[in-house]
C-alpha cells in the first residue's frame, strides 16, 4: 500500500496472520505479530532514505 492509499483509509486491519517482508539479505514474506510486545510499522515509497512516509506503533498484549 503506497503512502496516499494509506493516508485515505479511515481503517486499517491488521490481525495474527499479518505478513510482512523480513528486511534482511535473503529476505522472505513471515508473520509478524509472533509475540507480545511493541512493533513499529513503517510505511513509505522510499524506506531506506528515511524521507516521508508513515510511522505508527502498535502494542500486541497475550491472550
């Protein structure tokens, strides 16, 4: 989802079978909320420069 498409949603859904890109050298599609705890999503066109885009924190507590 680009940086406006997010912007012009009122909702977003995320659940515990959200994937995400693993930012690594062999990187692959896993599930992200695994575990408790604090995540930040990051939401841009061009990521690695650190210019615009979207921030947003989201706490996972147990069930």
């Amino acid at each position: 989802m680009s940086p406006p498409e997010l912007k012009s949603k009122n909702v977003v859904s995320l659940n515990h079978e959200t994937t995400g890109f693993r930012w690594e050298a062999n990187g692959y599609n896993d599930r992200i909320f695994t575990a408790p705890g604090k995540y930040t999503v990051y939401n841009s066109d061009i990521l690695e420069s650190e210019v615009g885009g979207y921030k947003c924190d989201i706490v996972v507590v147990g069930n």
